[in-house]
C-alpha cells in the first residue's frame, strides 16, 4: 500500500488490496494465543498494531490521489526524506548533504519512500502530517551531543519504568497475569479510593516513561545507525503533567502517534456527518474503541467504559471551546491543570483498572491447553 500509493493511477488496485489487509489483521489480531499467561500482554500490543495497520491500509486505499512529501508536487520528485523534506524547495538539488543521507543510501527511493511512509506515525514532512504539534526540542542538535542526551534519557525512563513496574506489583492481585484490580472494596472508602489513584497514576507515569523509552531506543538506532538527522526525531511528549487544559493535553502534551489511526476510524466520518463537533466526538469515540478492541486480544470481557470515558473527553473538550465562547476566557491556569488532574486521574480509573486487569476466564482457557 505504501508503495502504490506513491504512484500513479493505483487507486483501484489499492480498493482492492484492502480487504485482504483488513482481514489478515483482524486474524493476526484474535486468531493467536500465547499459552504462557505472563505473555498475555503480548496480545495486547499484536492488536495494537493490527489496528494501526488497518488504519493506514484504509487511509492509502482510499487516498485518490498520490501520498505527498510537503515541498514536493509531483510523489517521487524529491530525492531526500520527508522527514528533512518539510518547507524545502520542490526540487532534489537544493538538499542539503546531510538531509540526502537520512536513509541509508543502499536502497532504492522507492523503498525509501515506501518504508518511510509505512513507519511515519504523526506524518512529519507528509502531506497528512500538516497541522499537527510537534514538542519543541530540547536536545542539542550536534549529532554526537544528541545522542548522549538521548542515551541519558533512555536510560533515565528505562529506570524510572521498572521502578513503578516493581512497585505496581507490590499491590496484591495488580499487575499479575491472573487478574486484579486496583479497586479494593473491602478497603475503607477514602482509604480505597486513595490507593486506586495511587495506582492510576503511577500506570500513567509508566505509559509516559514507556513511550518515551521506546522512542528514545528508536531514535538512537535511526540517528546513529541509519544517519538520520537529529532534527527528523522531535520529542514524542511535550510534558504532559504540565497542561492546563483538556484540548492541550489531547492536542498537544500527549503523544500524538493514534492521531492519524483515530481520525481514519471516526474522526473524517465523523466530520462529514456533524461538522467540527462530529470530528472531534468521533475521533474519541475511535480512540476509546481502539483502546477496548485492543484489551479484547487479551482475553478480558467487553468493557463499555473504556469507550465512554475517551467520547466523554470529547464532550470535554467541546465544553472547553463552549466556555471560551461565553467567557472569553481559555481554559488554562492552576483552575485548568486541576480540571485535567481530575478528568484524567479521578474518571479515567476505570480506564486504568481495565488496562491492569486480565481476566480469569482467558487464564482458564488458557490452561486448558495440553
């Protein structure tokens, strides 16, 4: 798909192929089990990536015209990267030495161009990648520096992650494969809910360490093995502690690699159905079935929370542009980061609890095995 869609006259060939993509990633998806329950997480990210990859096959087929480089006219004109691309003359001559070695130069452009497109997430130097926040850097851009800043930050996160790893697991029954729950109901009632909150937010600081790691794991190998340019490997997260607003968080602190996935799955449809208001409650909405689909692998029974909670956050956010309209006044300040601690911390739990949790029913199937 990434291939075709970089050439021309390839939109029925490409209606065509979709079927087989869908299905083939819905199988690799459900179709599957690891019979050791401690890989039982496994699932869960095999159907993540499923789902990506059906989003980005519905994405390319769909795509009447051609997958553009942002200063490129024609797809495959421009001979560098469209990640060193972004804002450059539409012409090959004007690359600069080092964006023309961001791919190692023993492939062919096409496959360049295809691989690129294939792993490109936020759509950085892509045409379906404009408009969307990229976190200041933070880093030194001399490429020896960049890479021992990011050395020091994966090191740092991957520290971090196994000590709230560890002490999530001190918790009875959370974190184990048999099944758990951060709720315990045999607790007082503050005493429950302020141990639940404990370990909601210790799961999120583990999220944000986590996709930091990995990104900066990735970012090590494509700036130090493939050449890549320190400026193509902008941070994933902008802080996300810091926000002081729903649509802040959302839009901008948070990761913004579903992006593109979610806008596909609800987000367009939701557009041509209800205008702005529809883009934003059916990109949610996808994200919440996303997330509930993907826990499904897992063995865990359908939980309607999960999508709730994420189309919740976009009635939030709509609240929030509803207020400035009747105000004047953003969301923002002390008042705006105690709004998101709440929305996010307090009624996301739910969302936490199913994450955790596995389901004894799926460990007995599983031992039933021979």
């Amino acid at each position: 798909m990434s291939y075709l869609v970089r050439r021309p006259d390839t939109h029925l060939i490409r209606l065509l192929l979709l079927p087989t993509l869908i299905t083939a990633a819905l199988h690799s998806s459900y179709g599957f089990v690891w019979n050791d329950p401690r890989h039982n997480v496994y699932h869960w990210g095999v159907a993540s990536f499923s789902f990506v990859l059906m989003g980005k096959g519905i994405d390319l087929a769909l795509a009447k015209t051609a997958r553009h480089k942002q200063a490129e006219a024609v797809p495959g004109i421009m001979s560098i990267a469209a990640i060193a691309a972004k804002g450059k003359p539409d012409s090959p001559q004007d690359a600069s030495a080092s964006d023309q070695q961001l791919l190692a130069p023993l492939f062919p452009l096409w496959l360049q161009d295809a691989l690129e497109l294939m792993f490109s997430m936020r759509g950085l130097g892509w045409d379906f990648g404009e408009g969307v926040y990229t976190p200041p850097t933070t880093r030194p851009q001399e490429r020896f520096a960049f890479l021992r800043a990011t050395l020091s930050s994966f090191l740092a996160a991957f520290l971090l992650l196994d000590i709230i790893d560890s002490a999530i697991k001190l918790v009875p029954g959370v974190g184990d494969p048999f099944g758990g729950s951060i709720f315990f109901p045999d607790l007082p009632f503050l005493t429950r809910y302020l141990v639940s909150t404990t370990i909601h937010v210790l799961t999120g600081a583990a999220l944000v360490a986590g996709f930091s790691m990995v990104y900066d794991l990735i970012t090590l190998f494509a700036v130090a093995v493939l050449g890549h340019s320190p400026s193509a490997w902008p941070p994933v997260m902008d802080n996300p502690w810091a926000s002081q607003s729903l649509h802040e968080f959302w839009a901008k602190r948070w990761h913004q690699l579903f992006r593109q996935t979610f806008l596909v799955f609800g987000g367009i449809p939701g557009r041509k159905i209800a205008g702005d208001v529809g883009l934003v409650l059916g990109t949610f909405l996808a994200s919440g079935l996303f997330h509930e689909c993907t826990i499904l692998a897992m063995g865990c029974n359908w939980d309607s929370r999960v999508p709730l909670f994420f189309l919740l956050q976009g009635g939030s956010v709509i609240g929030e542009r509803v207020w400035k309209k009747m105000t004047g006044h953003r969301v923002d300040g002390l008042l705006g980061r105690l709004w998101v601690y709440f929305d996010i911390m307090i009624l996301g739990q739910p969302l936490g609890s199913c994450f955790i949790s596995s389901c004894a029913r799926w460990l007995a199937e599983v031992e039933s095995f021979p």
